[in-house]
C-alpha cells in the first residue's frame, strides 16, 4: 500500500511539472506574440486603469464628494499611472524584445532620414562583411586545409628572381619559370627526385546540358607522381604522355567535377569530355578534396598533358611559350631525401648563373629561389 501511495504521489508530481511547464511555455509564446501587438495592449490597458479610476470616482461622489474632489481623491488611491501602465507591460510583455523593436524602427527612421550616412554605412558593413568572408576563405584554404598530397615538407616552388624588376624574392612574388629554363632545370639540377611545370588557362566544356567554363590545368605527365596522389578511379598520365604536340588527348578530371557533372558514374572511364571543340578522353578521376596546389581554385577542375598547349593556349601564348623571359609556367619539385632547401637553393643559383652566361639577352639579371609548398599557393 505505501508503494501504491508513492508512486501516486511521484505521478501526481511528474504531472505537476508538466503542467507546469506547458503553462511556461504558453506564457512565454503569449509574451513573445504580445511584443508585436503592443498598441493594442497599450489600449487595453489604459481603458482598464480609466475604469478602475472611474469606478473609484463613483463610490467617492456615493460617500458624499463632490465631482472634483472624488476624481482627484480616485487617481491619489490609484497611485501613479504611468508607473502601473510600465509594470503591467513587463507582466504583459517581454520588455527587452519591446525595446528591441522599438530601436530598429528608430535606427531605421534615421537611416531614412540621413541616406547618405545611409548609403556610407550599408557600403561599408558590405565591405567589412565581403573582407571578412575573404579572409576566412583564405585562412580556411591556406591554414585550415593543406596539401592533401604525400610528404608535403620535401616539395618547394620554383620561382624567378629579376634584379631589372627589383623582384628579389619568391615569397614577395611568384614569378615562376620560363618553359625553356624549366627544361634546363630539369636536366641540370641535382637536388630534386623530379621537378613538374603547369600553367592553367579557362576552356569551354561544351558536353554538358549547356556550355560550361572550366580551368585547364596543362601538366608535365610527372605531375601526380610527384605530388604522391592515387586515382580515386582510373589512372594518371604515363611517362613520355606529354610528349607528342596535339596527340596526347587524355584528361584526368577532378573529384568533384565527376561528382558534381557525371554522377560518380564509375564508367566514365573512357568517356570523352569535349573542351573547346576537342575531345579528350577521361582517363582518370583525381583523390577526392584535392583541386591543385592553387589554394583559391574552383572544386571542379581538368587536367591535361602540357604538350596540347597549342589547342588551349590563345594569341600570343602558343609562340611565347618557347621564350625565356615568357615566365608563363608554374614550376615545383620534390627535394631528394635529406636536401635541404637552402642547399638546394645554393645549388640551383648555380644553374641560373650558367644560364645568365649562355643566355644573357634572356636571362640577364635573373636568377632562382626556392619557396615551401607545405601551404596551398596563393597565385
């Protein structure tokens, strides 16, 4: 029997509660609507404490008082009016959304009132918002983000210095390389495992529902086997893929893109994907999150071997490619084990000096510095 009357008395409790919290929760939903029709309240109110006031008159004038003296004896019993209206409000009403809503109709009626303060100030938070979003994506993407790529800390930037220019470091500018000297790199440096070029340019992707803009990334075929990636599908580019001009049609795409355009579809291996009117063939789809060494570049991206540059590149490109001082392609390599990027740097000045003597009209004033890709590039 004591079991049974506890266990009613925990029920009864348990149910007090509950009501208890439906009530809150009714009082504060009343409140909150209540905020939003405040005049009407305000009415309300003033029509209760006027009946209250003349109901008071009332039994003055019945007890003897005249007119005048039973009025003013009702509002001295009543106390102060504009103190009750204000406390009942707070019973009413959330006092803090009440005063909220009363500052944005007045900061908006002043906003009204002075619109070319107005127009500075919306100028202005526009601009601090589009700073902040900007700076965000750039820490996101540089710090928050690196390389997804294998041992990231061996692999550095080439990138030219020119005494003409006043450009005498490469973290103060990224120059790159001239097409011909990265060749002459290739060949003559001894510090690097292997050393890869790309330059990029937008191409039109007209395979899809409608023409679509896309960047091509054009690679030396060394490009993922430097960077240590894996195939999410398919292959990467062969040795020696990039080394037929116009022949060499194949395109790895990125991660994204495949997602995003062709639905993870995992045939589309061999598919043809048609960029400004040729059709180059998917041969592989890049590891998923990894977009380039750009750290600002688009999700969907397109990779293709640097010896179609003739098809992608426009105007003067496709015969300034073959100029040294044309410092059209990005150049980065892959320290060997245990070289230090100062000692691979000290080596490589060595090239350039060489380079300066049997290319003076060129390469005059220029030399090479090296710079950490362990953070995304920012160009």
């Amino acid at each position: 029997r004591e079991f049974s009357v506890r266990c009613r008395q925990k029920t009864t409790e348990t149910e007090r509660r509950e009501r208890s919290d439906i009530v809150s929760i009714n009082r504060n939903i009343s409140k909150l609507g209540a905020t939003f029709r405040k005049d009407e309240i305000a009415r309300e109110l003033d029509d209760e404490i006027q009946t209250h006031i003349e109901m008071e008159t009332d039994e003055n004038l019945e007890g003897g008082m005249k007119p005048d003296e039973a009025r003013q004896a009702a509002h001295r019993a009543f106390g102060n009016v504009a103190l009750a209206q204000e406390d009942s409000r707070g019973a009413w009403i959330y006092r803090w959304a009440h005063d909220f809503v009363a500052d944005l109709k007045f900061g908006v009626r002043m906003l009204l009132k002075n619109k070319g303060f107005s127009a500075v100030a919306v100028i202005s938070l526009a601009l601090g918002f589009g700073l902040n979003t900007t700076i965000f994506t750039v820490v996101n993407a540089i710090l928050l983000h690196p390389l997804p790529v294998r041992d990231v800390s061996s692999l550095v930037q080439l990138d030219t210095v020119d005494s003409k220019t006043r450009v005498t470091a490469a973290n103060f500018q990224k120059m790159g390389l001239s097409y011909p000297n990265y060749e002459d790199y290739l060949r003559q440096n001894e510090v690097f495992t292997d050393v890869v070029a790309w330059m990029n340019t937008p191409v039109t992707w007209s395979g899809g529902a409608e023409p679509k803009q896309l960047q091509a990334y054009l690679t030396t075929a060394n490009y993922f086997d430097v960077l240590g990636l894996k195939p999410a599908l398919g292959r990467f580019f062969l040795p020696g893929e990039d080394a037929h001009p116009n022949s060499d049609t194949v395109v790895v795409i990125s991660y994204a893109l495949w997602a995003n355009k062709f639905g993870m579809d995992p045939n589309v291996i061999g598919k043809p994907l048609i960029l400004d009117a040729i059709p180059y063939t998917i041969i592989g789809v890049a590891p998923r999150g990894f977009k380039g060494t750009v750290s600002l570049a688009a999700a969907e991206q397109t990779w293709v071997p640097i010896s179609m540059y003739s098809q992608m590149l426009g105007g003067f490109a496709i015969d300034a490619i073959h100029d040294r001082r044309f410092l059209a392609a990005t150049v980065f390599g892959r320290l060997k084990p245990g070289m230090q990027m100062a000692q691979a740097e000290a080596s490589l000045k060595t090239i350039a000096s060489r380079l300066e003597t049997e290319y003076p009209k060129d390469n005059g004033g220029r030399s090479i510095a090296l710079s950490s890709l362990d953070r995304k590039s920012v160009v």
